[in-house]
C-alpha cells in the first residue's frame, strides 16, 4: 500500500485501530465469560473432559484480552472493560457447543474485517495480532464443531462416555490452542 493511499491523519487512523481493538477486546471480554460459566455448569453436570477444554479455552479467550489490550496501551489508547454482550445462562449441553461454533465463526468474520481495518489505516503490528488471533479462534471453532457434530450423531453414547472424566487442567497455563500446538 503506498503511503498517498491512507487517508486522515496519523491520530485518525490510531483512533480507528484503537476502536476496532476495543471491540475485539471486548468480544474477548463476553467469550471468557460465556465459556468460564459453561466451564461450571459442564463441571457440575460431571463431563469433566468437556469443562476442563471449556476452561482452557477461556484461557485463550484471556490472554486475547489482554494482548488486545497491550497494543491498544502502545498506541495510546484506553483498554475497555465491557463485555460485547451478556453470557448466556443455563445453557443444554446438546446446544452448548452449537452456540460457541457460532460464536467463534462470528468472531473469525469480524477479525477478519478487523485486520483489514488495520491494514487500511497503515497499522502491521495490529493486522499480525489479528492474523494469530484469527488462527487460535478457528482452532475454538473446530473443536465446538467437532464436539457438536459428536453429540448431534452420538447423543448420550457421546455424552456417557465423557461423564465422570476429570475436569483438572493440571499444570496448563497456555490454555487450549497453545496446547494443541505442543501436542
């Protein structure tokens, strides 16, 4: 892109990768909630593989936040706190899974339209955070996908042979699709 290319100045095109890095977090901010609060219902329904995956994920979801947060600081700019939309409560386990396919798909098509913001207002180090980022989401969509589709054609044979597993994440601090990666 040449540089006669980008319009406004300087501060308005931070302030418009700030503002779509804000909405980012913020989606951010409503999956760690959804997914923590599906973490413990699924926990207390007693499918710990499947919360202890929840919780893992939610640890992405976190350290999202707060790498979104992190550059919107660099740039100058306030981090928000508020969440994109409230969790769902109470979810069915046969549409939990569903849902978060949904939301994780949605949430690859909004960075997707995030990054080329960024790249539109001159801004690399943005569009290279939306570009790894996009890659651990679509790591979440496959496996709520994939669980999904397991309980969609298995039903309960699905759900009965992950009941009483152990929901322990053990010593993982780097959450699921980092966890993926070294597996």
């Amino acid at each position: 892109m040449e540089i006669s290319k980008l319009t406004g100045s300087k501060e308005e095109r931070r302030a418009k990768v700030i503002e779509v890095l804000n909405k980012a977090r913020s989606m951010e901010l409503h999956a760690i909630s959804q997914y923590m609060n599906q973490h413990y219902g699924l926990d207390d329904m007693d499918y710990g593989e499947l919360a202890a995956n929840q919780k893992l994920i939610a640890i992405d979801e976190m350290r999202h936040a707060e790498m979104f947060a992190e550059r919107i600081k660099e740039l100058g700019g306030e981090p928000t706190t508020d969440l994109a939309q409230k969790p769902q409560l109470n979810q069915d386990v046969a549409t939990m899974f569903t849902f978060d396919a949904d939301l994780e798909d949605n949430t690859v098509d909004v960075y997707n339209q995030f990054l080329l913001v960024c790249r539109e207002n001159g801004d690399s180090v943005s569009v290279k955070l939306f570009e790894q980022i996009i890659d651990e989401e679509q790591v979440h969509f496959n496996h709520f996908d994939n669980v999904a589709d397991h309980i969609k054609n298995l039903g309960d044979v699905y759900l009965s042979k992950l009941a009483g597993t152990s929901a322990s994440t053990g010593g993982y601090g780097k959450g699921f699709s980092l966890n993926q990666s070294s597996v």
